[in-house]
C-alpha cells in the first residue's frame, strides 16, 4: 500500500518518540502542536514536519 509522501505512520511516529501507538493516539487528541493528522482509509498519517516540530517541543520541555 502506498504511503502518501511526507507522511508518517502512526507505527512511524510512536517509534520517533519512544512510545507506545496508544500513548501517540492520546497525544493527538490533547496536544494543539498535534492537530493536522490525516485519515487514509483505516489509517491515520501524520504529516513529518508536524511530528518533527512536537518531538522538538518535547524534548525541550522535557517529557513526550
């Protein structure tokens, strides 16, 4: 299945910032930074900057 380009998967994101798939679901849900995931069919991909830009924000803050 293809994958839309500059898009990660939820698998992706969890993976990126050491956390569980349930853990990133609850964060996208309650995180501003967050907002902008898209729905592929039964899929949810998150666009890369998006996700880049929260681990940065995370990391400074100290906590994913």
């Amino acid at each position: 299945m293809k994958r839309l380009p500059g898009y990660l998967t939820k698998t992706e994101v969890a993976d990126l910032y050491g956390v569980d798939e349930k853990t990133v679901d609850r964060r996208r849900k309650t995180e501003p930074l967050l907002q902008g995931w898209v729905k592929a069919g039964k899929r949810v991909l998150c666009p890369k900057e998006v996700a880049e830009r929260y681990l940065e924000y995370a990391l400074k803050r100290g906590k994913i």
